[in-house]
C-alpha cells in the first residue's frame, strides 16, 4: 500500500482526515504571501481568514477543475447534506466578515 492511501483510510465518514489536515496546514503556510499578494491589490485578507474560507475556495476549486471529492459532492447534492451546506456557507460567511479595502494613502 503506498504511503498516501495508507494516509487517507483514516476517515471521519466519507471524509478523509489527511486531506483536512494537508488543506489548512497548506492555506496556515500561503496565507502570510496570499494576504500580502492580496494587499497589493488593495484587499486586506487577515491571516486567520484564510483558514476559515480553505473549505469553501476547495470546494470552488474542485468544482472548475472537475474533480467531485465525496465533499463537494454532498455540497452540490440538491436532495440532502443540509449540515455540510451549513457548515460551509459558515465558513464563508466567517471567512468573508473581517476583510477590508483598503484606500490608497501616498
């Protein structure tokens, strides 16, 4: 068994812990160069804001990319998954509260 599939039956329902767990500790370690790539665009994206919305952009991600992961899928489920829906617009709602424009000062 290789080392990622071995990584990946540990699992919280249909959802496997690992890709969690890689998905915010990668968002925990861009977000200082996003929020900066992001000032320079005059957006201020707090650094704790990025974890917040780390679900709701792989489900966007996954959605343009064409990969349907068991989380996406209960996201796009007309039918059900009222909780997973919740939760995610939660977590974009958060994500979204505390982000500022900035105005240009010289």
């Amino acid at each position: 068994m290789i080392p990622i599939a071995f990584l990946r039956q540990f699992r919280l329902g249909d959802y496997a812990i690992f890709d969690f767990a890689v998905s915010f500790l990668g968002i925990y370690l861009l977000s200082p160069l996003l929020s900066k790539l992001f000032l320079k665009i005059r957006i201020d994206i707090p650094r704790q804001n990025w974890l917040y919305l780390t679900l709701p952009i792989g489900i966007v991600f996954h959605l343009i990319f064409g990969r349907i992961t068991p989380l996406t899928r209960d996201f796009i489920d007309i039918q059900g998954h009222y909780i997973v829906k919740i939760v995610i617009l939660g977590l974009l709602f958060i994500g979204l509260n505390d982000i500022k424009i900035v105005n240009k000062t010289n």
